[in-house]
C-alpha cells in the first residue's frame, strides 16, 4: 500500500516519459558535488604525543569553521592540542568548545590559550609563556587563521583601511610568532619531524601576473586581488623559510645517513632540515570563504544583504563549494604525508613524500610560478648577484616562486612591516588604555 502511494506520487509528480532526465540530472548533481569537495587524503598518521599548535581564532571573535573541523580532526587522532583563542579561556564560547571536544573525541590533551593574533604584545606573551614553560616540545604549527576570507563585496569604502589593517594583522602574527618560536624548534632533536603549515586562501593565483615582492598590498582596490596578493606573499615567505632552514648546517639538522642511526635519510637533497614548512590552499569553502566574501560571517563587518543572498545561495553553494570537511583534507595530507626521512629502501622511494617549501592544493603540489625579481629592481634595492653557490650555511637558488632574491624582499618587507604594525598597534594601545592579562587553559594536577 504505501509502495503504491509512493509510485502514484512520483508519476503525479514527474512524468513517465522524462524518468530518464530525472536520472542524468541526478547523476550530474552528484558528479558536480564530488568534483567541487576536491580530494580527500589518502594518508593517515597516529597523532598521539604529537604536539601540535593551531593559530585558528578568528582576530576578532571565536573558532573559524575549517578550524573547528579541523581540531576535531586533530584530536580525534590523539594529537596534544593547544588551541590559541583571543577570547579568555574561562568565557563561555571557548571553555564549552574545549570541554565538548574532550568529551566527544576522548581525548584530554586538548588546551586553550589566550593570544589576540591582532596584538604583538599578545603574542610575545604567549611565546614567552610558551619558551619558559616546563614543556616546550612542538611537532607541528597549523596557522589557520589567514584562511578565513577577509572583506566583504558590500563593504563600505570607509571600511576598506580597516579590513586592509586586518589583513596585514594577520600575516604580522604569522611572521611574529613563526620567529619567536623557530629557537625552540631548531633546538629539537634532529630525529623528530616538526613541520609549519601555513593554511592561505585561495585567491593566489590572482595576483601572481602583477606581483611585487616590495609591495605589501596591491594598488588595487579589487577585495580579490588584495586576498590574492595576501596568501602569495605568505606562500613566497614560506618558501623563503625552507630556504632558511636548508641553509643551516646540515650537520645540525638532518640525521646521519649511517648504520648507527635511527633515523636515515633517503638524500639530503630531497630534505636539508627536519623542520618542514608547507603553505596549505584548501579550496573555496562555504563557511569560510564565500560566507566571508559576501559578509555573512559573525563579525563587525556582517552585511544584511549579504547575509540574505548567502541564505539564498544554499542551494547552489552546497553543490559547487566546499564544506569545512573537505576543505580540510589539503591540510591534513600535508600533515600526514611522510617526509624524505625513511629507511633507505626502493619501497620508501617510491612513496609519496612531503615537499619542503612547497604549495599543496587538492593533496598534490601546485606548480607556481611567480615572476623573478627584474634586475632593474635588484639594483634599485641593492641585492648582490652571488658568484658561487653551495658555500657553508648558502643553498644555490632553486629559481622556485621567484626565487631567492624575490624570497629574500618579501621577507624583509615583512620584518619592516612588523616594525611598523607593532608601532601603530602600541599607540593604538596607549590612547586606549586597555591591558588585559592573558589566561591560560592547563592540565589539572
């Protein structure tokens, strides 16, 4: 009876000659979706004893959507979780976040501590805090928090010198926090695998055709291109920290490639440091880059109209964007993904290994080519053409995303605008008046 009520209202509703229409449009639906949710890892890795660090608060306002997936993720493999929230870490917001996460992935090694990614003063608080400690290990740095997109299509102009500031808040912490804590793990044991994920947003690509290495944002006006313009420019530094990092002595770094050690190398080509930085591009995501793009996010910048087309777009939105699961995956698989630091065997050559300095979307590299540094511009800056390569504490360029000239500008603008933002940020402060003491989320004894 019900099977006849059934059939009786699909002929009502659809009829008997279009079955087959009904079928493909199905079938491209679910082909459309697939192909939008990207690649899924095919990696995995047991995360217990791993600790690992997560910079995914939002400057202003609680956990992205790709972070709270993400910390699930992490947590749900064993992995010792210190999560860094602007907000106290006895408010409401984050405490029941902490505690729901515990309870549901039965894991208690899960923390949070409170660093606002806007403020220097925060931030070397933390690290302070962090480098003094009695546990100082660190296997990992998953800086999230500049993946979430940052301006809105219906944003006022007079909004658009505060967004900017956003931005530039964003990456100042990264290359703040990326440098206070690089001593602590250059002087981890050579055999353990510490890797810098820089998670960047997808509109990269955008800004690789008028990209300068000495500017820190376009002249444009275009909310893409200056996101674009945002994550090549962490792409590029990145890079440039691998190149740091591989012009150490490799005696410090890299395990012996003899019979008494416990950790051989494959070839010190293919891996100069035990430290890797990756930057991470997850795709278009939903939640968090489309919600952001039209102001729909929780936030200061919220547009109504915004947030009504996002309601709207639903529909189409969940079928050709990302949700947080899968924009994840990208991340994840850099890493899971084994290094070169594997038993010397043609089964371990054969294996998929992380790229040191690389660009990973979709799980696989990302092949960017960013225009060298004219040699006009490096005679206007004064760089000097090396004669030689390969002398201690020197690695020959490798001509990747710019190479080392353009890796070496960027890296400056960035330590000249560290300058700068710590500055205005101190001002800002002052005229404010308002100091709060951090608060930190530690094990019961």
């Amino acid at each position: 009876m019900v099977v006849q009520v059934l059939w009786s209202a699909v002929n009502a509703i659809i009829p008997k000659g279009y079955y087959w229409h009904v079928a493909i449009s199905v079938l491209a639906i679910v082909i459309v979706h697939a192909f939008a949710q990207g690649r899924t890892t095919n990696r995995e890795r047991d995360l217990h004893a791993r600790v690992i660090l997560v910079t995914d608060a939002e400057l202003k306002g609680g956990f992205t959507p790709l972070g709270l997936t993400l910390l699930q993720a992490l947590a749900q493999r064993g992995a010792h979780i210190i999560a860094l929230s602007p907000e106290p870490v006895d408010s409401f917001q984050t405490e029941t976040f902490i505690d729901l996460l515990r309870s549901t992935t039965s894991n208690e090694q899960i923390y949070a501590e409170e660093c606002d990614l806007s403020s220097p003063e925060s931030i070397r608080a933390f690290c302070t805090r962090f480098l003094t400690g009695q546990e100082t290990r660190l296997d990992a740095i998953l800086f999230a928090h500049e993946y979430q997109h940052v301006g809105s299509l219906f944003a006022a102009k007079s909004t658009a010198e505060a967004l900017e500031h956003q931005r530039q808040s964003g990456s100042m912490a990264t290359f703040l926090m990326t440098t206070l804590l690089l001593p602590v793990l250059l002087t981890a044991p050579v055999e353990r695998d510490i890797r810098i994920i820089n998670i960047v947003n997808p509109f990269y690509a955008a800004a690789v055709p008028v990209f300068s290495p000495s500017v820190t944002s376009p002249p444009s006006t275009s909310t893409l291109l200056r996101e674009g313009w945002r994550a090549l420019r962490q792409i590029v530094l990145t890079r440039h920290l691998q190149r740091v990092l591989d012009a150490l002595p490799s005696g410090a770094q890299v395990p012996t490639t003899d019979e008494s050690s416990t950790v051989p190398v494959v070839s010190d080509k293919a891996q100069r440091s035990n430290i890797v930085a990756v930057s991470v591009s997850p795709g278009i995501s939903r939640a968090d880059t489309i919600a952001g793009l039209l102001g729909a996010h929780v936030g200061s910048n919220r547009s109504t109209s915004g947030l009504i087309l996002y309601m709207l777009l639903q529909p189409l939105l969940r079928l050709i964007t990302k949700s947080p699961y899968a924009a994840m995956q990208s991340a994840l698989h850099a890493l899971f993904l084994p290094t070169p630091y594997k038993e010397h065997s043609s089964e371990a050559q054969l294996t998929e290994v992380l790229k040191p300095g690389a660009l990973y979307s979709e799980c696989a590299v990302v092949i960017l080519r960013v225009p060298p540094l004219p040699e006009a511009e490096k005679e206007k800056l004064g760089l000097k053409v090396e004669a030689e390569a390969g002398k201690q504490g020197e690695v020959k360029d490798d001509g990747e995303m710019g190479g080392q000239d353009v890796g070496r500008v960027v890296w400056e603008g960035f330590e000249e605008s560290l300058k700068r933002w710590e500055a205005s940020v101190s001002l800002r402060d002052e005229k404010s008046g308002s100091v709060t003491p951090p608060s930190v989320d530690t094990p019961n004894t």
